[in-house]
C-alpha cells in the first residue's frame, strides 16, 4: 500500500511538473511576436523577428522617425483609422512598421499576388534614372473581409503608408541614396506583384504614386492593406539590392531581353 501510495504522489507531481511546463511555454508564445519574411525578388529571404529588433533598438534609444505632422494616423469617416501613424524612428523595429508586415503576411495569405504590388523609389536628386526596389504592399480586395467600407484602391495602399514606406527607405534601406540632401521630393513607383523579373527585363512600365493622405476614402481603413519592406542579406547590405533603370515616366530606356536558363 505504501508503495503504491508512493507511486501515485510522483504520477501526481509529473503531471503537475508537464501542466507547469505547458503554462510557461504558452507565456513565452504568446508573448513573442515573430514575422516571417515574404519572398522579394523570386527568391526567399532570411527570417527575421521585427519584436527583436525592437527590444535591440529600445536599448539603444533612437532618433525621431520623420518630422511631426503629414502621415500620422488620421481617421476615417467611420472612426477607423486611414493611415499608419509613425512617430519615433528605431528602424526595423517601429511598433508602425511591425503592424505594416504584420497585416501583411495575413492579407497575403488571403489573396495572394493579386492584391500586391511592387515598390520602387526614386530621389531625383540623387539619380533621377535609377529606381529602387523597396518592399511589396497588398490589400483586401474582397468587401465581405474589409474593417472599412470600400476595397482600398492601388494608390490608397500606398498613401495610407507613405510616410512609413519612404522613412523606412531613407533611414534603412537606402540612406545613401534618400538620406540627407537627397531626402527632399522622394516618389514612390508601382509594378504589379511580384512582377521583379519582368522589371529587370525591360517589360514592365513602372506607375508614379500621386497624391497624399487627403485623397484616400473616408471609406477606407489602414487594417486592410499592408506593407513589407524589402531586407538587405549578404552583399545586398553594402552593395544595395534590387534597381532598375527608367526615363521619368517611368518608362524603360533599354529594350526588352530576355534571361535564358
């Protein structure tokens, strides 16, 4: 009997022991906020953790993301927010551009390269031919999965993030080229999704964004699009990834070729 007392008192304590472990491996879950990186480029990028990041650059402290005003979260007619509020620059790791690649990666997995577009930024300041691949935005492009009410438009994506897209470009990505004296009139260009090798071979027309944050709907929601920002890895860090040539319409300058293999 004692014997088998025994037993029972250490059937109990594993079992508290694998309750207590499950618990603590919940917290941990719950508590961490991974984000997967989309493929940019036809290719897949290295995964990375937009909250560790975070909690690297909080440490360090960080300057400001941009001048006050402009881009900075004003509302809709329906009390939704219309565009993505910036406000304190520590790079990769912004609480704004975390929820951009966040909504993202869940509104990719919906609809795909259909609701995605491809984005490049030019400073004419600094080289008005070449044109920088910068990330990818996407959208809802379906009324019955909307928290607005009306299906953002191609432009809407962007100008409802433009702040976001152009600081993270000129302070990230490409401050070489967008930083500094360079900073001033900086546009932003669309290609369909996905559509990186067409670029490259002279087949896509690249489309200017115009506009700003007072052209897009009271109708539309800033939870219905998303923006991911394109990550150097490797060479790409010093020697900059992804940029094409064109005339200022966007045009290409070269004729069309074609990649064999």
């Amino acid at each position: 009997d004692n014997a088998a007392a025994h037993n029972e008192k250490i059937r109990l304590l594993t079992m508290k022991l694998v309750f207590e472990g499950l618990v603590l491996l919940l917290a941990i879950r719950l508590s961490s906020s991974y984000v997967p990186a989309s493929p940019s480029f036809a290719r897949e990028k290295q995964s990375w953790s937009l909250s560790a990041r975070a909690k690297a650059k909080k440490k360090g402290g960080g300057g400001g993301f941009g001048s006050a005003g402009g881009f900075g979260g004003g509302k809709s007619g329906s009390d939704k927010p219309k565009t993505r509020t910036v406000s304190g620059f520590t790079g990769s790791g912004t609480k704004a551009l975390r929820n951009a690649a966040n909504t993202f990666d869940e509104i990719r997995k919906q609809y795909g390269k259909e609701g995605t577009s491809d984005l490049y930024m030019r400073s004419p300041l600094n080289d008005e031919e070449t044109f920088w691949f910068v990330g990818k935005v996407v959208r809802r492009m379906d009324s019955s999965d909307l928290e607005g009410s009306s299906v953002p438009t191609e432009f809407e994506t962007v100008l409802s993030q433009k702040r976001l897209i152009i600081e993270y470009a000129k302070n990230q990505l490409r401050p070489q080229n967008f930083g500094g004296p360079y900073a001033k009139n900086l546009e932003i260009w669309l290609a369909p999704g996905d559509s990186e090798m067409d670029v490259v071979q002279n087949k896509v027309t690249l489309v200017k964004v115009t506009g700003s944050a007072a052209d897009i709907s009271d109708s539309f929601a800033v939870a219905d699009v998303g923006f991911n920002p394109e990550i150097y890895v490797g060479d790409e860090i010093k020697e900059g990834g992804l940029r094409v040539t064109r005339d200022e319409n966007g045009k290409p300058v070269k004729p069309v070729f074609e990649i064999n293999g």
